[in-house]
C-alpha cells in the first residue's frame, strides 16, 4: 500500500510485469511510484487487481497494456519521462485518469536569466529559442483519459501512428506546437 512518499525501483532486465508469475495488488493512494530505467507491462495470465484512488506512478520508459482489459485507476497520473522515446500501448478496454508528458529538460531559472541578458545584450527582436532534447512519446493505439493530459515538457508525437486521443477532462500543452506532433 503506498499512500504518500516515494518508492523508487530500479535494475531489472525488462519492463516491471504486473502479475507476472502470481497474482498482484497495487493499492496506492498518494506518493510516487517510479521505475526508473524500466517500463510497464500488464500480463492477463494472472489476476491483477489495482486500487488507485491518488498518487503519480512514473516511468522512464513506456507503458504496454499487453492483452488486459480491466485495468481502470479511478484516479492519479501516469508520468512519462526521461531522456529517450518509448510509446504507450494501452490496451483495449483500459484507462488512465490523468497522463504527464515530461520528457526532455525544461527551462530552469538560470538559463531564463542568461537568455534575458542575451536579449539585453544583442537588443535582438525576439528572444533566442531555449535549447530543449527532442524527446519524445509516442502511441501504439488510440488513448483513453477519463481525467487530463499534460504536456509539461518534450513532446506527444503521433505523426506515424496517427491514434486518436480521448480526454474526459482537460488539455493542456505548457510547450507549445513543438509539445505536440500530428
């Protein structure tokens, strides 16, 4: 049961498997669950029941909902992130409630700062572009939310698989064009 904290997971050798070789419970109500250099798959040969009331449960990798069919958080958020691209293969009959896209690096305050005096210096027009890493998630079939989506940082880019995206709440794109790719 994880209700607040954070529970990093790390090494293995191939995405985290839930219910992999027995039946498992995911209860989480808050906190963080993070693999850091594994994805996530969902395996139908055993029972996987989920209790997700709250929480982020983050990834550096991809999300593959495998042949499940019954795997509905009724709240929380799925991050992507991390420095490469992976996509998200939900699964039919799946959901998510809320999904982040936070790929690549954002701007931080330092580089704001030297960029305005750059801006001040060269008394150039427009500001310079912040140098970002074009990274990236992508789809394998068309996505359900029943709550938002979030592009905070890198990009969304279905330009190869063309997937439709379905949100039951809110969208919102803090990167701008480059944060989703069509």
């Amino acid at each position: 049961h994880i209700t607040g904290g954070t529970f990093n997971v790390y090494g293995g050798t191939a995405d985290s498997w839930w219910a992999y070789s027995d039946d498992c419970l995911l209860d989480m109500d808050g906190g963080v669950l993070d693999f850091k250099n594994q994805g996530i798959h969902l395996d139908d040969s055993y029972v996987f029941t989920d209790d997700i009331s709250g929480g982020v449960i983050r990834t550096s990798e991809g999300f593959d909902g495998g042949s499940r069919s019954d795997f509905n958080p009724a709240a929380g958020t799925f991050e992507f992130y991390g420095t490469s691209t992976f996509s998200i293969e939900q699964g039919a009959g799946n959901t998510f409630q809320n999904i982040e896209i936070k790929k690549g690096v954002a701007a931080t305050p330092m580089a704001s700062a030297i960029r305005l005096a750059a801006i001040k210096k060269t008394h150039r027009p427009d500001p310079p572009p912040i140098a970002t890493r074009a990274n990236s998630q992508t789809l394998a079939e068309d996505l359900y939310l029943t709550g938002d989506m979030l592009i905070s940082s890198g990009s969304l880019d279905v330009t190869t698989s063309n997937h439709r995206i379905y949100v039951g709440g809110n969208w919102t794109n803090n990167v701008g064009d480059a944060g989703f790719n069509e």
